[in-house]
C-alpha cells in the first residue's frame, strides 16, 4: 500500500515521464509547458491510481460497470437520475487515507496548505488530439484548505458521470471504464486580467490568424461565456520579432469574475472598467509570443493550441494548453463540399525530408508565399488565411484540391494536365465544366490567364535585374560576419534577411514561369504536327541545350573535375588515401594540382548548394564537400564528357529528324528558335531555384554564430543544437522575453521527435485523417510499370534502389538509378546512371529537366516503383514511352 500511495501525488516534472495515462491530458500538457520553460503555477497531481483506489476503498466499481451497460446513445436522456445518484454515491464517499495524507504531506511541502488553490479535472483522454472535454469535466477555484480541497476531488471524479460527459464519450467512442481522471491542484494565479487564446481562427478555420479574448478578472468569465471579451486578431511573425495586431473588438464586459473570502468565485460587475481595452497593445504581442512559442513546443509548428492564460500586470502565466482538436477546412467555396487532399507530390522532388524545426515556418511561407502570389498577382480572388502548405510530422504537403481549383478557375488548367506538368498520385478534384473558357466563367478566366502571360513576360524583360537584386542585398551583409555583432543587431540583420526572401518569393512564380512558358509554347506549336508524340519529341529536344542549367552545369563539371584528376597525379594520389579525408582536401593537396585549383573554381560557383538544400540544417558543399568528392572518386576511371556531349547530340537529332521529316521549310527556323527559348528558359528555372537557395545561405551562417553563442552561455548542449529551435525562440531570447531556461530539454525532444518523424514511411496523400501510403505497383501482362516519360530513349542496366543521396556509392557507373524523387543536389549521381527513374516527379520538376538536358532515358512519377523493383533486378527504361519493363529472373 505504501509503494502505491507514493504514487498517488506527482510533481510536474515527475507527471511528464509518467504520462497520460497515470496524470491525464491536461496535467502532461502543464507538465511539458513546465518542461519548456514556461511560467505557470505552482502545483501538482493527483494520479489515476489514487482514483483506481477510490473506487476500490469504496467499493463502487461494481456500480460503475452496471451503469456504464446501462446507457447507451437512445436511452442517454432518460439516464438523468441514475447518474445523478451515482455523483450523489461519488461525492459522498470518502477518500482512502493514504490518499489523504500523501495530499496533505504535499499541501505542506509546495507550501499551499494555507493558499487558495484551483482543483482541476484531468482524465486520460482529456486535451488530447483526439478529444478536448472542453468544458466538460467540473473545475473548482479558489479552494481552502485539506477538506475542501478533498471535496473538490470527489467533485471532479463526479463530473466524469453528468449526462454531458457520459455523452461526450460516446460521441468519440471512449469506453467510460477506460476513462481514468487524475486531478491537478495548483496555486490560484493571480490575475489582474485573463482569458483563453488560440494559435489559429477557431471559427473560420485560418492557421495564419491568432485570436485572444481577454477580461479583467478570472479567466472563468471568458471561459464560461458569461460575458463578451474583448477579442485580438493578431498575425504571427515569421520575418521580425513581434507580431502584427489585425484587430480589436472590444467587447461589452458586462462582468468579470472574482474570488469570494470564504472559497469558490463569483461574477461581479465591471463597472467603468468594460469600455476599457483590458490588454494593451504592447501586452497583446508579448502574449502572441508565447502564443507560438507553445505552438511550436506543445504542437511541433503544426497542431494549433487552445491555451488558458492569467495576467498579473507584469508577467504572463499559462493555466492550460491542449490542441485544437476541430478545425473546419478553409478553402475556395467551389470545392467546399470535396475533400481536402494532402500530397507530396512536387513537394516530394524539393523538400521530401523531416524539415528542421528552425526552418519549418520559413520554408512554409516561403512556399505559401509563392502559390498566392501566383493567383492573386493576375486579380484572382485567393481565400484570406487559405493553406497551400502544410506539415504532417515534419514533412510538408501541398493542399492539391485548393491547387488544382486555382489552376482551373484562375488559368482555365485542367487536373489531367497539372498532374501531368507536376506529378504526385493524388486523386483529382471532381470539374463540372471540362471546358474552362466557356461562357462568363471563361471569358473571365481568359482575362486572368492573360494577366498571369503579362506578368510571365514583364519579368523575362527584368530576370537579370531581379536576381542582381537578391545578390547585392546578400552584399550588403557583413563581410567579417556575425560574430562581432552584438544580440540586438543579429534581429535587425534577421529582420533584412526576411524583407530579401519574401520579396524574392513574391517574384519566384513569374521567374519560374518565364522559365516555362517558351517550353509551353514549343508544346502547343508541335501539338498540333506531333500529337500525343509531342512530349517525347521535346525530350530529345531538349538533350544538350546550349544553355546554362544550373543544376546540370554542376554535373558537367563534376565529370570535367574527374576528368582532371584522373590526369592529376597529386589528386589521384590524394584520392587513394587511406583514410581518405574530404574535409582536408586544402591541407593535403598541394597548390600547384590543377584539380585542387579547378575545384576552388567549382566551390566557389556552387559551394552554396547541397543535397536537400531548401533546409539550412544541411551543410553546403563548401562546408563539407564529401559527397562531391565520393562522386569524383566513384567516377575517376570512367568519367568522359564527350561521350555524354555525343549521346545528347544523338537524341537532339534524331527529335530534330523527326520535325523535319513533318513540317515545311520555312516553319523550322521559328521552331528552332522556339526550341532555343525553351532551353535557355530550363536554365532559367534552375538559376531561379539556386538563387533562393544562395539567399538562404544567410540564414545558416545566422544560425551557426547563434549556435556558438548559446552553447556558450550553456542555453543549448552543443552548437547544432540550434537547428531544434526556432526563430520566435531564439528572438525572445535575444530581445530579453525569455531568459532560455529550460531550453535543453525542449531541443532534446525536439531532436528524439524528429528520429522518430524520419524512421516513419511518409504517406503520400492525407485526406482528413486517413493516411496513403504508394502500394508496390501491379505489374501488367507486358511486364511493365507504366509512369511519365520525361527524358527520351531506351537504356538497360541493372536497377540500384538508391532511397537517398548518401547512397550514391552504391550506384555503379551504368546502372539504372531508382529513387523516390530527386532535386538538384541528386543530380551529380545522374552522370553515373544508364537511366532515371522516379517514383514521383512532374514534366517541369528538376529531375525532368535535368535528365532531358544530359540525355539520360528517365521515366517519372511512377507509382510504387520502389517496391515493385528489386535491387539488383535488370530493367529496361523507356523514356519515349514512360515505360519501365522489369527482367524478373535477373536478380544477380
């Protein structure tokens, strides 16, 4: 008994290793704020075995399983009396005595045997992600003293057994003898004003919205809904340390909540206080501070919270946070009635990984930034607060339904044909009308596809403007660094930073299209001579452009510098070192080796770009070059760049014969023309994605000398430790909100969550709550899985299942590469490959474009091909017809 009863009181920090189901929803949630750092009150709980024990000492276990079968969703409303003579049995039996002296021993220990106390509810299932008993389960303020605190216990076991609660369960399906309540005590906060906020618009829906309601008093007045509060719409920051205030409503205040000198609260009236703003704006931020903060500690940047607060004046203490367990969907009103699917899709190509929690919320709004501008730039309508991104376990997705709707009500752009331009096995929404320019509708959308063409070639006329623009702002950063300035100048160069991105991000879309669109129109002029066959004619076409393409420009040069050190006799020694060390490549190679000065050359050309750069938790090349240097090594004896050079030339002319043998002579000097366009728009789309990476570069050089400087103050154990914080954390700390305590241990969940997040196959579509997974595809008669041809030719090998870039060694020169998708930084590995192929991927993703440009045969979007092909197995890839035949009796 005794080795029980020490367990009936847990403090918070014990209630955090313990868990839901020993201290219930709400007490782990206060015991992770306490974890993290945040104020809240002093107190404790009561664990589910002390009321395991209640039951038992009182024998009416018996009476709770005989009730429990008695009611059921038809007879609920005739099951008034019943369970009020059950609460009249709970609240009239008494608590066992080891329970009542482990309370009192704690009473005395926190020093609140003699203080006014809050006895809340906090049962198993309780402010869960599933369930929030919002209101459900009775809480009792302004407590005195041992016997009333023991009866405010036994009033809270009562309330698990009102009609509302009984109801509540049944709705959600949890099994009233599974639900097991803990109970919180904690010191009554003193509130000078209080209230409840959200990380989001609970009402309409909108994530980029944080609504506060706030009265003088007790929170209960709001709580409750005895009176109106005052409401703040505030906007979160991303780019600067305090957010924005949309919004004031100030409300009537009729009332405001008191505590009576014997126990227990009472409403008063407000007086002259109700036309007073019970927050101040500065208050309002501050407050909008934590707001994120405990989004992002509590919800991983990604679950919206519903936080109880308390104001003294001075400081800001927290009472409750659970998430918001409903949120309705907020998206065009066309489409209100389909439902929201999720995909990674493109996503898949750019950022397929665990995001780092300091880079999540940029990278979002980066990305948000982006698809809004791209609708609403040409006039089109786009929803306030509409989600085009979102994370699932730190992987971000795209709101495909919200996507294709824009395309088609924007653009007049059919589901079909944006899949086809970006890949993903989503299902597509339902369309009434196939023909978009149709009608008043169509007109319409004729008059914005119009706009979104001006836009397109008024940035073409401006490319080399814009992208001198980011370059020199990047400039104007320190040329010695961070590391002499002091806290409060590293917010204003975070502050310029975000003013560079955004703007780059507000013009991506017309960058981007000016890239794409000469590709489009060399689609529609040979449409109509080439037919279905005109995708696989522009893959030849596209074969060894004179342009510049970033992304593949690397690759070329990759194969010169292999070139260059096989005929390097320092290098190749070098490079059969044992142990052959990257990092030292300056040390070890002398200043006279051609290879060490042509790859100076290359690193300061692309030294800002890495595998899965669009995440500053990844160290660029010109930090550590290892992947750079397996690629030359695995290539040293087989590297030749005029071999690449006459396959492309190969399939440009055998397409090139093709239109030829078609269309009139005086037609092919506009199409070649055409052709060139569209090559150097490739290029342009590339550069375009390079240069957002460079203007990210920043961000992890600010990063790095944050990092040195908190581990330095002991706020962080090492110095990467600072990729699992985020930016609003970092700014309290720097602008004086927060003093970082408890810091560690929030970076030290952070980085187990994200383990776990990376060991999860991801899913690739989400819609509501149910998660898809790419199924191994159904291999047909012919052998065959059937994706997108994206780069034109034939080419057998032997399939190497590379799942990511580190993997590159496994790949032997020859082989076929099959990867789950690709961005730039895997295309190094391209020049080692027979042929590409993708489980995702679109016409216009980067692997596409680079694969057509080297001459590579590679097929895309190809579902389940991960699991349908075995390592080792010979296929043949056909990238005229989007075709991967499998040779099933050649596992070697």
């Amino acid at each position: 008994m005794q080795n029980r009863a020490s367990n009936f009181v847990v403090s918070w920090r014990e209630a955090f290793h313990l868990g839901v189901s020993m201290v219930g929803g709400k007490a782990w949630n206060l015991s992770r704020l306490e974890r993290y750092g945040f104020k809240i009150p002093y107190g404790w709980v009561l664990t589910t075995t002390a009321y395991q024990d209640f039951l038992d000492y009182n024998q009416l276990g018996h009476s709770l399983k005989l009730i429990s079968r008695q009611i059921n969703g038809e007879n609920l409303g005739d099951a008034d009396t019943i369970l009020y003579r059950l609460r009249e049995q709970i609240i009239n039996a008494t608590l066992p005595p080891a329970a009542v002296e482990a309370i009192r021993g704690k009473l005395a220990a926190e020093g609140l045997d003699n203080k006014a106390v809050a006895v809340r509810s906090s049962a198993s299932a309780e402010d869960s992600r599933q369930a929030s008993f919002a209101g459900i389960h009775d809480t009792f303020l302004n407590v005195r003293g041992l016997e009333n605190i023991t009866e405010a216990i036994k009033g809270c076991y009562a309330s698990l057994w009102t009609p509302r609660a009984a109801a509540y369960r049944r709705k959600q399906n949890i099994d009233d003898l599974e639900l097991m309540p803990a109970v919180i005590i904690m010191e009554m906060a003193e509130a000078r004003s209080a209230g409840v906020a959200f990380s989001c618009d609970p009402q309409s829906g909108r994530r980029d919205v944080y609504v506060i309601n706030a009265n003088f008093g007790l929170g209960e007045s709001v709580v409750s809904g005895a009176i109106k509060p005052d409401t703040y719409f505030v906007a979160p920051s991303v780019y600067t340390l305090l957010p924005e205030i949309r919004m004031k409503q100030l409300g009537s205040k009729s009332g405001l909540t008191q505590t009576r000198e014997d126990g227990g609260v009472y409403l008063a009236s407000s007086g002259s206080r109700r036309s007073e703003q019970v927050l101040s704006d500065e208050d309002i931020k501050r407050l909008s501070q934590l707001i994120t903060r405990v989004f992002d500690s509590l919800g991983n940047g990604e679950e919206p919270q519903d936080i109880e607060w308390a104001f003294d004046g001075n400081d800001f203490v927290l009472v409750q946070a659970r998430p918001v367990t409903t949120l309705p969907d907020r998206t065009f009103e066309a489409i209100k009635n389909q439902p929201t699917v999720w995909s990674n899709a493109n996503y898949r190509d750019a950022v397929p990984m665990v995001v780092s929690p300091l880079h999540k919320q940029i990278l979002k709004d980066i990305i948000d930034t982006i698809w809004i501008t791209t609708f609403s730039d040409p006039g089109y309508p786009v929803p306030d607060g509409i989600q085009f991104s979102r994370f699932f376990n730190g992987r971000l997705y795209c709101n495909m339904s919200a996507v294709y709707w824009a395309h088609y009500d924007c653009n007049g752009t059919l589901p079909h044909d944006l899949t086809f331009i970006w890949g993903g096995h989503q299902p597509e929404i339902e369309i009434d009308d196939l023909n978009p320019f149709e009608g008043e509708a169509g007109v319409r959308r004729q008059k914005t596809g119009m706009r979104t063409m001006t836009l397109i070639k008024d940035t073409a006329a401006k490319v080399t403007d814009i992208l001198y623009g980011v370059t020199v702002a990047l400039e104007d950063l320190p040329e010695e660094g961070f590391k002499a300035l002091p806290d409060h100048a590293l917010i204003d160069i975070f502050k310029a930073l975000g003013k560079n991105i955004k703007s780059y991000s507000e013009k991506y879309p017309w960058l981007s299209g000016a890239g794409g669109m000469p590709l489009a129109i060399l689609m529609q002029d040979l449409f109509g001579v080439m037919g279905a066959k005109t995708p696989m004619v522009i893959n030849g076409l596209m074969a060894g452009g004179g342009a510049s393409i970033t992304s593949a420009d690397q690759g070329y040069r990759l194969v010169e510098l292999a070139e260059q050190a096989r005929q390097d006799d320092d290098a190749v020694q070098y490079f059969n070192n044992r142990p052959f060390l990257p990092l030292l490549w300056e040390q070890q190679l002398p200043e006279n080796s051609p290879f060490k000065q042509a790859f100076r050359k290359f690193i300061k050309e692309y030294g800002h770009r890495t595998v899965y750069e669009l995440d500053i938790i990844n160290p660029r090349w010109q930090e550590d070059p290892t992947y750079l240097f397996d690629i030359i090594r695995t290539t040293m004896a087989t590297a030749n760049l005029d071999d690449l050079r006459v396959r492309q030339k190969e399939k440009f002319n055998q397409a090139w014969a093709e239109i030829t043998a078609l269309l009139p002579v005086d037609k092919l000097e506009e199409i070649h023309k055409t052709i060139v366009d569209a090559q150097r728009g490739a290029g342009l789309r590339e550069m375009t994605k390079s240069v957002l990476v460079m203007a990210l570069q920043p961000y992890r050089s600010l990063a790095i000398e944050l990092g040195d400087r908190f581990a330095r103050r002991n706020l962080i154990r090492k110095s990467s430790d600072i990729f699992f914080c985020t930016w609003p954390e970092i700014l309290s700390i720097l602008g004086g909100e927060w003093n970082g305590i408890r810091l560690k241990s929030l970076v030290k969940d952070r980085i187990a969550n994200h383990k776990a997040n990376e060991k999860v196959l991801p899913p690739d579509i989400i819609q509501g709550n149910e998660a898809t997974r790419t199924q191994a595809a159904i291999i047909p008669s012919g052998n065959y899985l059937q994706g997108v041809g994206a780069a034109a030719g034939k080419a057998t090998g032997t399939a190497r299942l590379i799942n990511h870039p580190d993997e590159g060694n496994k790949l032997q020169p020859g082989e076929v590469m099959i990867a789950p998708s690709t961005d730039p930084g895997w295309t190094p590995l391209f020049l080692k490959a027979e042929a590409v192929v993708m489980e995702t991927g679109g016409y216009v993703s980067h692997g596409a474009i680079v694969a057509r440009e080297y001459g590579i045969p590679s097929v895309i979007n190809v579902p389940g091909v991960m699991k349908a092909i075995q390592d080792g197995q010979t296929v043949t890839v056909d990238g005229d017809e989007g075709r991967v035949y499998i040779n099933e009796a050649s596992l070697n």
